[in-house]
C-alpha cells in the first residue's frame, strides 16, 4: 500500500469505502440497532503516570450520556478533579477546587475526545453527516490495518481508526505504509 495522499481524501470512493469499514466494523460489534440501544457507558479504571521520582496511579471515573453528556472524575494525590460536558456548556475544577465554566476551546477540545468514544462513533456508521474517509492501510503493532479517518466539522481529522481484517475496530495514531 502506497502513502495516502490527503488531497484525495473526499474523493467520492474513499468516502464510500471509509463508510463501509465503518458499518462493517459496526456489524462486528452488534449490529447499529444494538448500538445505537446503548444510551450511557460508564467506566472506571486507574492511569499510571510515571515521573523521575516514581510512578503513581490515578483512579478515573467517566461518565458518558450519548450524544454529548460527560463526566469524569480523577483522584490525583487525594484532589479530586470533576470535569463536566453538557452540550455546548461546561464546568471543570480550578486550581483551588471551585467550578468554573469551561472556555470555547475547552468544549471544543471535548467534542474531539467525545469524536473518539468507539461506541458513539460506531452507532453514527449509518450518519450521513459523518465523514469516515479511508486514508489508506497503516501499520498497528505488526498488523496491517485498514484506516479510516473521521474528520471533524472543520475537515481536519479528528480521530483515526484502524479495522482489523476481523472488522476488529482500534482507535490510536498509526503509522502509514
């Protein structure tokens, strides 16, 4: 497979094909009725961040309501730090633990992190607002994948994904053969 040209990229075939990777993927995972079925996802997890001085984790709670409700929640060294989306509006903790609203670039960067949650991506296969546009085959950990890139309201990617010949969805960078 050859370097994907971005000047191609709303070529109509690429188009077609980002979105048949898509709903192929999507069909993998259930079928678009079983996901669009999915209302909320809850997760709750611990991150490492590692520093010179040692790793240490962070517990984290998210809370998403599709299409753009989110809240997340992460205890770092005994501070608890809330993050909250709700539409178009935001409040996040400040430095001395008070809500403060979130700025326009601050929603802005949630739409691209909410772009990247595989569910409400998959249950959008079928959108005809969505461009899943096919950049191309990359390489994910030694396998070859299919890639497809979601671009956002701007035209600028906002996520790439790669479909395992399995239809098996990854979201992450790649890198292009």
């Amino acid at each position: 497979a050859g370097r994907f040209n971005p000047g191609e990229r709303l070529a109509e075939e690429n188009l077609a094909k980002g979105r048949a990777l898509l709903t192929k993927s999507a069909t993998a995972h259930g079928g678009l009725k079983a996901i669009k079925a999915v209302k909320s996802v809850s997760m709750k997890g611990v991150s490492t961040v590692s520093t010179p001085g040692g790793d240490f984790p962070i517990p984290v709670e998210m809370l998403y309501q599709f299409p753009d409700k989110v809240r997340s929640q992460a205890d770092v060294m005994g501070n608890k730090m809330i993050d909250i989306r709700n539409g178009d509006a935001g409040w996040k903790m400040d430095r001395t633990g008070a809500f403060v609203p979130k700025t326009p670039d601050d929603i802005k960067q949630d739409a691209v992190e909410t772009a990247r949650n595989t569910i409400l991506l998959l249950g959008q296969a079928d959108s005809p607002s969505l461009k899943a546009v096919y950049a191309g085959e990359g390489d994910a950990g030694g396998k070859v994948v299919s890639l497809v890139a979601i671009l956002g309201d701007d035209g600028q990617t906002a996520v790439t994904i790669g479909v395992e010949p399995g239809d098996t969805i990854m979201i992450g960078d790649f890198s292009v053969e």
